[in-house]
C-alpha cells in the first residue's frame, strides 16, 4: 500500500494516564520504530507529561517533535511552567510543543476548588505571561487573575504553543496570538467548518501569514466485530460530550452518536476516514489505538505499523 500521508504531519498518541516512565518509553519506542513525525502524552493523573518526555526524550531523537497534548492550565502558574517547559526544551535540543488548555469546569471546581467564572480572560492573562518566559524574555503581568515578573534562566529555544480551544472566543485567540491548535473529539466537519474559519479570523486580524496548525486526535480500531468495540467507542465519547464545549462544537458534525467519531473497521476503512481530516484541513493527526481487547489492540498496531513502514 502507498503510504504517502495525505501531506500531513502524522503523530502518535502515547497515552493519557501513563502509570510509569517505561511505559511511556514502550509507546515512544513504536513511534520512533515507525517513522512517525511526532509523539504526544496527554495530562491526566498519571506521570506528568512535561517531565516524561524530557526524561524519555533523548533517547528517540528521529522523532522531530514531542510534546503534551494537553498540560491543564488551571491548577499551575505560568513561571513554574515555563520553567518546566524549558527545561524539556533544553533537554529535547528543540523539539518539544507545548499543548496546553484552560481545563474544564469538572477539574477546575471539582477536583482543584477553583473558580470557572472567567476561563476566558484567565487563559489569555496566563499566556501573556508564559509566552515571554517561553522565548526567553522577562515575564510582566499584572492581571486580574494573573500575575507575574520573572525571567528565567535557562538555555532552550523558543517553545511553540498550541492551545485546545474549541469556543469561537478561544479559536480566535489561538489564531491571532499562537501556533495553532490542538483537539480532542472534533470531527473532519467540525474542522472545515468551525475551527478554521475561527482560526483563520484570529489570523486575520493580527495580519499573521504563516500556517496554523490544527491537530486533531482520531482513534481507531481495526477489527471486523464493531458491535464489540462499540461500548468503549461509546464510553470515551460520553465522557468528553458531558463536557458542553465539545457538546457544542461536535453538533457540528451531523451525527447522532458521537462514538461515530471513532474509527472502527477494515484499516481501508480507519485510512479513508483520516484522509477526510487532511482535506478538512487539519495539519497533523494525533492517532490513538482503542481496542476492547488486548488481540484487537495487538491488530490495530500491526495495521499501522505496516501502513508507517
């Protein structure tokens, strides 16, 4: 089979929850092993992303990019971040992105104690004081929700940002001040016709030429028994609909189950639907194995494996 990546960037989903380093190491090995442009590790309560990849990092340096996708803004402040992004960026000589985003009311009130009144302005005042420290410059920031002066001293290159936005309010922003973004359950209708209009108006208005990157994670399963593997499709999609952002921007997707989102049959069948993000307009893919079971798992791979090789 011609693999010729639709000319977009291909990336792996390395986990949510890792419970060690190893097994972190393991899923940035099958990216290395499989020529894959760029590797990912989503913040939840397992290992910190930040601090995993700049511990397993060096060890795959023909990844070109590794980064999180995404580091919750809430619960942290900007220089403790930066510094913690620096220091991955020194570690990975360069290649590492910073995926970051607001939070999400559950975790912000829920698990953390926090306040969700203003996610917005927050957002904005944080990174108008990370961004500065994350090209090395000082830190000056006096808001209403957000405060900080420092400057850091660390040798790293400067680290691009992608933001998981999906209100018209924070796409916009992404657009007019960041590298792009990056998203969790959006499908190839949602992208052509919501985010990036969104994202190309943000552009426009701070007159910026250069590329916005739109990653978008898609899930698969390759298995011939889709009634099998549509309980976990079903209870991953449930989990981020009960979230009213992604409840609102999936509406437009036309589908009544948003499980639909999920990949699952022949590989010809999971590869003609990545092929709809590329023409959508998405950047990079973001691909993440969800299996019922552990042979289902072992036969996605096995699919991608010899579809990257």
């Amino acid at each position: 089979m011609t693999n010729d990546r639709f000319g977009i960037r291909w990336g792996l989903a390395g986990g949510t929850t890792l419970a060690s380093l190893s097994e972190a190491r393991n899923a940035a090995r099958f990216a290395a092993s499989h020529s894959f442009d760029s590797f990912w590790i989503s913040h939840a309560m397992g290992v910190d992303p930040i601090l995993t990849l700049a511990c397993i990092g060096p060890e795959f340096p023909t990844i070109g990019e590794m980064g999180t996708s995404v580091t919750p803004l809430f619960g942290r402040h900007p220089i403790g971040l930066a510094q913690l992004t620096r220091t991955a960026q020194n570690a990975l000589d360069g290649r590492f992105t910073l995926g970051i985003g607001a939070a999400s009311r559950r975790h912000a009130e829920e698990v953390l104690g926090m306040s969700w009144a203003k996610p917005f302005s927050f957002t904005r005042e944080f990174i108008a004081a990370l961004e500065p420290l994350l090209t090395g410059q000082a830190a000056d920031t006096n808001g209403e929700q957000v405060t900080a002066h420092a400057e850091l001293g660390i040798d790293a290159a400067p680290t691009p940002i992608l933001l998981a936005a999906l209100g018209p309010r924070m796409l916009r922003f992404a657009g007019e001040r960041l590298q792009g973004t990056s998203l969790g359950q959006c499908g190839p209708k949602t992208i052509s016709s919501y985010i990036l209009p969104h994202l190309r108006e943000g552009a426009e208005r701070s007159g910026r030429s250069s590329e916005l990157r739109i990653m978008a994670l898609v899930r698969f399963c390759v298995t011939d028994d889709i009634a099998a593997a549509k309980p976990l499709a079903r209870e991953i999609a449930a989990h981020y609909q009960s979230n009213p952002s992604y409840a609102n921007a999936t509406k437009h997707e036309g589908l009544d189950d948003p499980s639909d989102l999920h990949l699952i049959g022949s590989w010809q069948y999971v590869l003609d639907g990545l092929a709809a993000y590329a023409e959508a307009g998405a950047t990079d893919l973001r691909i993440q194995v969800v299996a019922p079971d552990e042979s289902t798992r072992e036969a996605s791979y096995a699919a991608l494996a010899n579809y990257m090789s």
